[in-house]
C-alpha cells in the first residue's frame, strides 16, 4: 500500500530508507543533496536527517541496523565515536579514526570515510592533480585530518598549519611514518604563512575559519600567485573570503560545495552501486545555498 508523497516519491513499505546522523543536523545539506540523486536515477529511496545525541549514540547505532536502515552518514560529533559500534571498518578509515559514511551491508554495518576522496574528486573535477605537489593544509583535525592522509597518499608535500601544534605534530609524525613523506608543521602566524604560501602551488582551508565570515584564515591576499590553486573546504558563505581574494589574485580557486557534492557522490556509490548524478545533486545544492545566502544579507 502506498503512503504519503516525499518531494514527488511515493514512500511504500519498499522504499529504501538512507540517513544522517549528528547533533546538530538541522544545517546540513545532505538531505538535499542525496534525494536529488535517488530522484535523478530513478531509485525508490530516501533519506532523513535523525537528530542523535552523544549519551543515545549506541542505542541508535543498534536502531538503525534493527529496522534494516540502508545506509547513513554521520557528522559531528559522532565521527570518532560511532567506530566502537561498528561491525567492520574500511582500512583507510580505521587508520585515520574517522567515519562518515555506514553501509548496511546484509546485516552487517561497515565504515567509510570519504572526505578524503571527495576532495581529491573535487581537485580533479576543477582541473588540478595533486600528485606531486606542495600543499599548505590549514587545520589538523576532522577535515584536515582525513584530507592530509588523502594528499599523503598521492605524494604531495604537506606543509601543516594548525592553532594547536601539538595536534598538527601528532599528525605529521603519523602521516610520516606511514607514507615516508616530506612535510612541515608552522604556527598559525603572518611570517610563518607568508613564507609557506610563497612556496606551494596548493592552499587548501580544511579548517573551520572563514564559516559564516567569521575568523577568516590570516592570509593576506597579497601573498597569493596567479599559478595557485586555492581550495577552501568551507560552503558557508559560497565565497569565503580567501576564496575572493585567491580570485582577485587571479589564482583558480575549488570551493567548499564542490567537496561537499563528491564527497556526497562516494556515499551514493557505496550505498547503491550507482553512477552519480553529480551534475544534479551540485545543481541542487547551489540553489539552497544560494537561496540560503540571499536570506542572511
């Protein structure tokens, strides 16, 4: 028997159900990016945002796997945590300690993370290759975590900017012995990033500066060259102002969005084996954030 109708999709006792999991979750985008795909591709599915707080993380972990959910992403502040609940982890994730992604696969909950390759995806997609290069990754934690093991991974170069030292020390030490890789940790000062931006063709923002204008990275747009690419993993303003400045200094630039639609693009893989219809799901997620940014002037 048919239910109700969820953006044109009859919801049935067949449809496969996919979801979010975080605190908050209420901001997050993926809702519409992942049902413009399950739209685009003609799948009878859909997915939800679930609100889960730290202290009810395990009872919905089993929840979840008990009513046969397909698959779910999961957000701050759960990343770490939700590993102990786990059936397996992919590899790559366990070394990292950090999950995005959970596919339910015949009973079985298995790990993902695919931050890392949704930036790599999104370097690739705006032209830019990697491999080989040196990079100025601004911010040790979460993001810049799985990324600098995503860049490790293709040979670049890591020169690592962090608030806290230690943190990004613990990180190249451990990026080190895996990879056996040249990189550097600098303090986040005016001399330290003037001298490093100088010497690198990338500059990626994995950290949470420049989020909704606010403690922008200490960047002076002076500093950055035409032959740069300037990556900025933040979505909240559209242009952050490093990205503004980076195409002021005519250097080509690769926006928050563009990771948050790939990154979206490897769960949809993982989940159901499919294409992307990465061209939709960017379409879509471009006009909330715009209709979003129109809004908040």
């Amino acid at each position: 028997m048919l239910g109700r109708s969820l953006d044109s999709v009859e919801i049935s006792s067949s449809t496969l159900v996919y979801g979010l999991i975080g605190d908050p979750v209420d901001h997050s985008l993926s809702p519409a990016i992942q049902n413009a795909a399950f739209r685009a591709v003609g799948l009878n599915a859909v997915y939800l945002a679930f609100q889960v707080r730290k202290a009810e993380l395990r009872w919905a972990i089993q929840s979840l796997k008990s009513i046969k959910v397909n698959g779910f992403n999961v957000t701050t502040p759960h990343k770490l945590l939700v590993l102990r609940y786990l059936d397996e982890v992919e590899t790559g994730a366990a070394e990292i300690g950090s999950i995005n992604t959970v596919k339910n696969e015949k009973g079985m909950l298995i790990g993902f993370n695919t931050d890392g390759v949704g930036a790599l995806n999104a370097m690739k997609a705006t032209g830019v290759s990697p491999d080989g290069h040196c990079v100025l990754l601004l911010g040790a934690g979460g993001a810049g975590r799985v990324i600098a093991y995503a860049l490790a991974g293709r040979g670049c170069s890591l020169k690592l900017a962090n608030r806290t030292i230690s943190t990004a020390k613990l990180l190249a030490k451990s990026l080190h012995r895996k990879f056996d890789l040249k990189m550097k940790v600098i303090p986040l000062s005016k001399k330290a990033l003037k001298d490093s931006v100088n010497q690198v063709d990338v500059i990626l923002n994995a950290s949470s500066m420049g989020m909704n204008g606010k403690c922008n990275p200490p960047i002076d747009k002076r500093w950055i060259r035409e032959d740069q690419w300037v990556f900025d993993i933040v979505y909240r303003p559209l242009r952050t102002k490093l990205l503004q400045d980076a195409a002021s200094a005519g250097a080509r630039t690769i926006t928050g969005l563009d990771m948050l639609v790939h990154q979206g693009a490897c769960s949809f893989t993982l989940w159901t084996g499919k294409k992307p219809p990465i061209g939709e799901m960017r379409r879509v997620v471009s006009g909330k954030l715009t209709l979003e940014n129109a809004r908040n002037r």
